[in-house]
C-alpha cells in the first residue's frame, strides 16, 4: 500500500495531466452547453431588454456588453478582412508605416467597403491578439472570429501568393486559444480548416446554411442542397473531433417571410443547430 505523500504526489500529477488536457481542448469555459437562443446585433441602439431574451449575442466590440445579465455577449474581431474604416487598419497603419500596411492587403471586399488580409504577418496578427485582450478587459465573455473564408478563397484561387494562409489560420486560433484558455471561442464558417480546429473553439457559425442573401441578384435565395451537404461533411468530420462543437445557424430573409424562416429553423434543429433568422444587416432584434 502507497504512503500519504505517494498518494497526495499521484492525486496532483494526474490533476495536473487534466489541467492540460483542459487547456489543449480550450478550457471549461470551451465545452458549453448549446445556448437554447442566440442572436446576432451589429446595430448601435442599446436594445439590451430585448437581448435579454437571448443566451449568447454576438455584437461588434463598440457595443457595450451588460455586464450583469446572464446573457453572454461575444465580441465581433474579423481575422480575414480588414474594414477600411475601421480601428485595426488605423491601428496597424500607425504601428507599420504605409508601404509595409498595404503589402498586408491581399484583395478587396467592395460589398462590404473592406480587404482581405494577409494573416501570416506578424504585426497584423498582434494587432488582432491585442484587440482580443481589449475586448476580455471590456467586459465581453467570448470572442466571435468573422472572415476566415476570405483568406482561404484567397490561397485557394492564388495557390502560389497564397500559400498558407489555411496554416496561418489554424496557427493563430491556436495563439489565441493559448493567449485566453477560458475564453469560448466561435467561428464564422472556415469550413475548409475546422477539422483541424475544432478542439480550439467553442462553436462554429453556420451562416448561410439554409437561405442566403445573393449579393449579384440582391435577393434572399435558398442554399442549393448539395452545397450545404458538402459543408455539413466538414461540420460532422469537426463534430468527430469536438463532440461538444456547439453549431449555430445563420439564416437571412425579410422578417415578414414566416415561411422560409420556420423552413430553415426546422431544417436547422433536425441537425441539432441552434437556428437564427435575420435581415442581411443584422441591425435589429427579431
């Protein structure tokens, strides 16, 4: 029979071997229970009643979390793109001089007045852990990473400019994760690397999994199905290596379209996602 101390020394080794295994799957915090609503604000109106209603909101980080409701409120930081009025190019314009700022930018975004990023540099990629440390000390519980399809369009159509952009993802989730082990992580999409993260995240955004908003038509269509099939591969190859990957869909239409919304939400609840409906701009509270 093993002494006290041996068994006090075993009993703190095998504590310590599941602290890091804690870590390496992102924590506590990490492995949430799917929220039973959620909901997306990029509005400026202080609607905090009616977000209330919701567990999870993802809003833009200028817009203030209630620090004492239950609800849990998930800073927006974009990974992919850079807003060409936005603070991070103000920001990371400043710190590296302009020559070396435009050499960062891969291509633009006109629909949404922005540029798809190089996220292999080194001073963008710190310029965004430092706004991730600024939106924790602000108050929000989890950080929401938009636009990582941008970048993996981009090594996609330019094999050779492009080359590990996708590492350079999965490389800097990975960074964050480290930087913030209890802070729940969710990605917009990045089907083509969530396999490879989905033990550093919380949740991933399915947006667009049923009805879409068609920027060359300028209608909300439906997603033609092999599309979606083919996503959903990756979601449940990430499913294997997360079980507890909690999958949000995002869905777009006019809020009077009764139909396509209950559509989409049955379609999403069948496989276990938890549904959202909203206009394209995602600036009101259904």
């Amino acid at each position: 029979m093993s002494s006290r101390p041996e068994r006090i020394a075993g009993f703190l080794l095998l504590a310590a071997l599941a602290g890091c295994a804690a870590l390496r799957h992102g924590g506590p915090e990490s492995s949430l229970a799917p929220p039973s609503r959620y909901a997306i604000y990029y509005g400026h109106a202080p609607v905090y009643e009616a977000l209330d209603r919701y567990d999870w909101v993802i809003v833009a980080d200028d817009f203030p979390p209630e620090r004492l409701s239950r609800t849990r409120y998930f800073a927006y930081l974009s990974i992919g793109e850079i807003d060409r009025d936005g603070p991070i190019r103000t920001r990371l314009e400043h710190r590296v001089g302009h020559k070396a700022f435009r050499k960062i930018l891969l291509a633009k975004n006109d629909a949404w007045r922005s540029w798809v990023a190089d996220i292999r540099n080194p001073a963008f990629r710190k310029i965004l852990l430092e706004q991730a440390d600024r939106d924790r000390q602000n108050g929000y519980r989890g950080l929401f990473l938009d636009t990582l399809d941008s970048p993996l369009a981009y090594e996609t159509d330019h094999p050779v400019s492009g080359k590990g952009l996708a590492r350079a993802i999965v490389t800097f989730i990975r960074e964050l994760r480290r930087r913030h082990p209890r802070t729940p992580l969710v990605v917009n999409r990045g089907f083509a690397v969530l396999p490879r993260i989905a033990r550093d995240v919380s949740g991933v955004l399915f947006e667009d999994f049923c009805s879409m908003y068609d920027e060359t038509r300028r209608r909300y269509v439906f997603v033609p199905a092999d599309t979606r099939n083919r996503e959903m591969a990756k979601v449940r190859d990430a499913r294997r290596e997360n079980p507890s990957l909690v999958v949000l869909a995002l869905d777009y239409g006019f809020r009077r379209d009764i139909h396509r919304r209950e559509r989409c939400a049955d379609m999403a609840r069948e496989k276990g996602f938890v549904p959202y409906f909203a206009v394209r701009n995602l600036d009101t509270v259904p």
